[in-house]
C-alpha cells in the first residue's frame, strides 16, 4: 500500500511516500502565501522522488498548520499525534518528543506506542521556535546554516535574558556593539531557545529517550545547546527531521487503514 | 445525534430580568432616594444593608466581566485604562472598570454612575488598590472602606488561631458600621443587617447545593450556563431575590437530575476548568461540546461564591452546612458572617496551592471529570497564583491535565485558533472523537 504523508507547515510544505512503511519518496517546497501550489508542488516532487504517479497513490494523511488545505487527505493528523507516531516509529524507546519547526515548539510525552501522554506547546511566542534563530541571524548578519556551526566554536557562555523575540534583537544587537565574537552571540541565541524548548519539555517530564524532530533537529548548535541545558549525551535525531510530522501522520493512517 | 434529552433551564428569563434590573438599580439609585456603593464581588455586602433597603450596589468584577464580554467597549475601556497609565500587567477587569470611569461610560448605557461610597476587601494585591484608584477617579470624594481578610487558609487547612482570625475580620465589619453611618448620616438598622446577613448565608449554601447536583450523569448544568447563573453570588450576596432565585433554580435543577436532562446532549466526556474563562471567547465550551464534553465546573464556579466544607478523610467536598438560626446581635452577625466567607474555597489558595490543588482533586474525583481544563488566565493574578503548581499536583493525583493560555478580560491576550487546536489534540488524546459539523 502506498500513502503518503503531507505536513503543510508554516514555513515549508514537506511530503513523504510510504510503501508499506517504509520512505521511497520526498519532496519539500516553501509554503509561502499560497499553500495549495505548496501542497502541490512538495506532492509532485515527492512522486517523482519516488518514482511512482498519483494514480499509484492509495490515501493521502495530512498534517501541520495547513492541514485544512489538504483537500484530497483522507485523514487530517494533529501535529502533536504526527510527530509523537514518527518518533515512535524511528525510535521505539522514544518516550519525548520534541519538535521546533519555524513558528511553533513542541514537547510530548508519549507511551511505547506513540500515544500522546502529555504535551506542550509555546503560547503566542516564536522565542521558542525556528523563526527565532533566523530573525537573530538577521541582526547578526550571519546566513541561517553559519548559526549552528558557529555554536560549536564558542566555548563561553552569555545569558539572554530576553524572552521576547524582539528583545532578545535589542539584546544582540547590544553584544554586538560590546565587541562580542559573533560565536558567542550565536551561541548565547542557542542556548535561550534551547532554554524555552527544554522548560516545555520539563513541564512534561524529561523521560528518556529523546527524540526531536523538525528542521531544527539538522542544527548542531541547537542539539548542542539542547544537551547541554537537558544534561544528557544524547538526542536522537531521525534521518531527515524535517520530514518527521509528515511520516507520523502517514503511519498514523497506515495503522487506521 | 443526542444522547440525552436537553431543555432550556425554565429560570432564564427570570434570572436575565434580575440582573438587568440589578444594574438599571445602581443607574437609578438617586432617583429612588438610594445611595449607591461599589465594591469587590468578594466584599461582604451584608454590612452595608442596615443602611436601608435602598443601598444600590455594583461590583467590580462581574462588570469588568460584562465590558469584556462586549468586545468594542472593552477595548475603549482597556485603552484608556492604559493612556492613562496604568500597566497593561494589571488585573484585567480592574482596567476594564478604571476605564469605564475615565471614559465615562456605564456599560449598562448611558454615562457612568458616581459612587457614594465604596466598601471592600483586600483579598490580592490587585484588590489592595482597585478602588483606592476607583475613588480617585471617580473625583476623589468618595469615601472608601477596605476590610482585610488575608488571615490564613481556614480549617482544615489552618485550624490555629482560627478563632482569633474570625475575630479580626468581624471587628473590622463592627468598625465599618460606625463609619458608614458617620458618612451617610443614615442610622444604622441591625434587624435589616440581620436579614441581608441570613440572606448571604442562604444563597452561599444553596448554590453549593446546586453544583452539587452537577455529580449527576449526565450533568443537568454546563459550566457556560453556569457562568450565567453564579453571577447573582457576585452581583450581591445578601440580596433576597437573588437568594429566592437560587432556591428556585436547586428545585429545577434536582427535577432535571430526576428527568434525566442534560446540559450536553452528547455528552460523552466531563471535564473540569480552573479559574474565570476568556469572557469574550465563551464560545470554547461550544466547541469542547463538538467534542461531546461538557465543562461541569470549577473549583471557581463552585466556590468562589458557594460554601464548602472539605473532608481532607474523603478528599471530598459538600456543602457547608448553615447555622442553626439567624443572627440576633451585630457582633454575632458580624462573627457568622466572617466565619462563614473564610471558609470560602476560592481563599485559600492564597495560602498554599496545595489547599487549591486538594479540592480541585475532590471535584475531579467526585464530579467523574475525565480531565482537566485549566486556564492560565493572565488577567487574573490572585487567582492565577500557584496555577502552575496546582497543575502538577493534579498531575500526580492522575489526572489527565491541559493547559491554555488567555486572559479574562483582555482578548489581545488569547488566541481563539490555537486553543481550538490544542484542545483537538488534548480530546483526541483522550481518546475522543470530534463531531462533524
């Protein structure tokens, strides 16, 4: 059987091709302000990926903020069951799962079937999620792939004390002006948003192990930071977190069909 | 498809012509010879009516909660408020009620009406300078009486000195008389203050006796309808109409429990909230219905108003039982009534989330609640204190437990969307199903 997964997020559109559970295809487009041709356009890319065509296609799972978009989904997932089923699925011992995608964090606690125990979500807030660290980028004037790198250079540590976006900006832009390496302040960026994430994960209980899915589990300076403020060696991250969601809400419906 | 039968509750019109005649009264109170009084819904109302049948009374919260309610008005209110310069922070029916003054607007219609005197409570820091502001604005001639309550958590709680601590309040109720009457020149009347005082006493008990009646399945009562009906507690304790309403509404709701009438026609799951809602998005425990779940209450609905008495042995709660006889004397009137609103369930959570945390456990339990709904109200920091905590308590006790973040009477502070969307996944978690629409 073939499904396949759509996770319409907010900042990029990703689509997986199950057959018979296993990934043969995928396809990830900008969502930008029209999300159907999103939708669309990560559906072919994802078949052509594959190999297959639609017709070959049996259902179709939708997940992520535009899930109502979807208009040919058969089944419409929750983010938290999406990624709680795709972390279940590339990790068994998963109990948290943690996902920072651009405009939303995420921590859910889950049993060993990838049911939803618990959860948090940040409230109205990007201090805890993706966009965060590009909006730091920008006052840092650094590109997004040079911040997680420069994490792993620093070996200080700086305290923002903002929780706001935008003054954690002002905050920056003060530490540049102290003459601030930029390694340090990408690391300070870091470590605050990982702060947010793990308070989240902390409301839930931090059982181990840990997953994290999302485009920001490809960051090592945020998987740095995020060890480090849980004290623990290790986060498993899946082949291709960002396609997490959109595979959790394909099994999720493989399991119902 | 309904699984229950439902009806609309007989009290309705009634229960609207009553709070709207309570609000036209407080307008009109000059025109009738009264004298009108603002004050906390907590402040204990009792005591100013041995001044006579024509003390017009308006309370600050359930107004603040009217402003909000009305969306456009609030945030005329809420602005001015601010340009005033009072924090956005602050208690956010507080604001609404400042700027009603400032603006000058009563909304109720027309302009606002000037007190004549205020009597309160301190019960939060909020409560600690409300209407000292209030006064100020309202031209700074009017005189201002605040009762200290912040005594400790009653029994079982805190037993110690308990004795000591009634007596510290009832001697400010005393006190306060002498005051009133120095400043209305009126001459007090301890038979009408007896019968206010009884009044109080009856319509307390009765409304706990009618949250009660919500441990039926399915419940009688949702907490939307709720809302509407707990009001009267915090319009005016001691009115005797309210009080006759209350009693009228116990004998439809045990009738509806004996007919087996819902609130909720599916109702498939009971959930349980925690502190006042976002009052201009009531519209959430609509979609909690699309769930099949009704809200049966509150720790708040139950007992901000209602008194309780908790069984610490049976991590239960029932009603608290009246006195045996109406008071006969002003220092035992005074004595009753302290003794009587300590024991209030909404004080004691000032003293240690624990005490909260205990008997939101109680409803939980003995009400049959699948979950837990809390807000994290940041409108609201008396009764928002130690959420976080009575949340993890609740946790440990297994509960299943959700959180959403708003304000009850500044919407720029809740997100309608994503609390639908997080109750989507906090019912689906539960195992239910949403009804197509």
């Amino acid at each position: 059987m073939i499904i396949v997964g759509i996770d319409c997020g907010a900042k990029n559109t990703k689509t997986v091709v199950l057959r018979d559970n296993k990934i043969i295809g995928k396809g990830m487009i900008l969502t930008g302000f029209d999300q159907t041709s999103a939708i669309r356009e990560s559906l072919h890319a994802a078949l052509k990926d594959a190999g297959i065509d639609v017709k070959d296609v049996d259902k179709i799972s939708g997940t992520g903020a535009g899930m109502e978009e979807i208009r040919d989904a058969d089944v419409r997932v929750n983010e938290v069951k999406a990624m709680a089923k795709a972390a279940n699925f590339f990790v068994p011992s998963a109990r948290t799962v943690t996902d920072v995608g651009a405009e939303m964090g995420r921590a859910v606690k889950i049993d060993e079937n990838g049911k939803v125990i618990d959860f948090a979500i940040n409230e109205k807030c990007a201090a805890g999620a993706g966009a965060f660290i590009e909006a730091m980028a920008r006052a840092l004037e650094a590109k997004l792939e040079e911040m997680g790198p420069m994490v792993l250079k620093s070996d200080k540590s700086i305290p923002m004390n903002a929780q706001c976006a935008i003054f954690a900006e002002s905050e920056v832009v003060g530490l540049i002006h102290a003459k601030t390496a930029k390694a340090d302040i990408s690391k300070a960026i870091h470590d605050a948003m990982a702060s947010r994430i793990v308070s989240m994960i902390r409301r839930i209980g931090v059982n181990k192990d840990i997953v994290m899915i999302g485009g920001v589990g490809l960051n090592p300076g945020f998987v740095d930071s995020l060890k480090r403020e849980l004290e623990i060696d290790k986060v498993y991250i899946p082949p291709d977190p960002a396609f997490g969601a959109a595979v959790g809400a394909a099994l999720v419906l493989a399991e119902e069909t | 498809m309904a699984q229950y039968p439902t009806e609309p509750l007989k009290c309705w019109p009634k229960a609207k012509e009553l709070r709207n005649k309570f609000y036209e009264n407080y307008k009109q109170a000059h025109e009738k010879g009264g004298i009108r009084c603002m004050g906390s819904a907590w402040a204990l109302d009792a005591v100013t009516m041995g001044l006579g049948r024509d003390v017009y009374w308006i309370t600050g919260e359930p107004y603040g909660a009217s402003c909000a309610f009305d969306s456009p008005l609030s945030a005329d209110f809420l602005t001015a408020a601010e340009k005033f310069g009072f924090s956005r922070d602050l208690c956010s029916y507080m604001r609404n009620y400042w700027g009603s003054i400032i603006v000058g607007k009563y909304a109720f219609g027309g302009p606002l009406p000037k007190a004549d005197f205020a009597y309160t409570q301190h019960i939060c820091c909020s409560h600690g300078k409300w209407y000292q502001n209030a006064c100020e604005l309202e031209g700074g001639d009017v005189p201002l009486y605040v009762i200290d309550v912040g005594v400790g958590a009653c029994p079982p709680f805190e037993p110690e000195m308990y004795k000591h601590r009634v007596k510290y309040v009832a001697d400010q109720m005393l006190d306060s008389i002498e005051w009133m009457e120095k400043i209305t020149g009126r001459t007090y009347n301890d038979e009408l203050f007896f019968e206010a005082c009884w009044n109080d006493i009856r319509l307390t008990h009765t409304w706990a006796k009618i949250c009660m009646l919500n441990r039926a399945v399915p419940a009688p009562l949702d907490e939307k309808s709720i809302y509407s009906l707990y009001v009267f507690a915090t319009l005016q304790k001691s009115s005797a109409a309210f009080a006759e309403l209350y009693e009228e509404l116990l004998e439809e709701v045990e009738d509806r429990v004996k007919r087996g009438i819902a609130a909720v026609g599916n109702e498939q799951a009971r959930v349980m909230t925690d502190t006042q809602p976002p009052w201009g998005f009531l519209k959430i425990y609509r979609y909690l219905e699309t769930w099949g779940v009704v809200s049966i209450g509150s720790l708040y609905t139950f007992g901000l108003e209602g008194m309780w008495l908790y069984d610490e042995d049976r991590n239960d709660l029932g009603p608290r039982p009246m006195p045996p006889e109406k008071p006969t004397s002003r220092e035992e009137a005074c004595r009753m009534l302290a003794d009587w609103h300590l024991s209030k369930p909404e004080y004691q959570h000032f003293y240690s989330p624990e005490y909260k945390t205990e008997m939101m456990d109680a409803i939980a339990k003995n009400w049959r609640c699948d979950a837990i709904i809390m807000h994290y109200n940041r409108g609201c920091e008396g009764l928002s204190v130690g959420i976080a905590e009575n949340r993890l308590g609740l946790l440990e006790r297994g509960n299943k437990v959700m959180t959403y973040e708003g304000n009850m009477g500044d919407e720029t502070e809740f997100d309608l969307p994503s609390t639908e969307t997080r109750f989507d996944i906090f019912l689906e978690s539960l195992g239910l199903k949403k009804r197509e629409a």
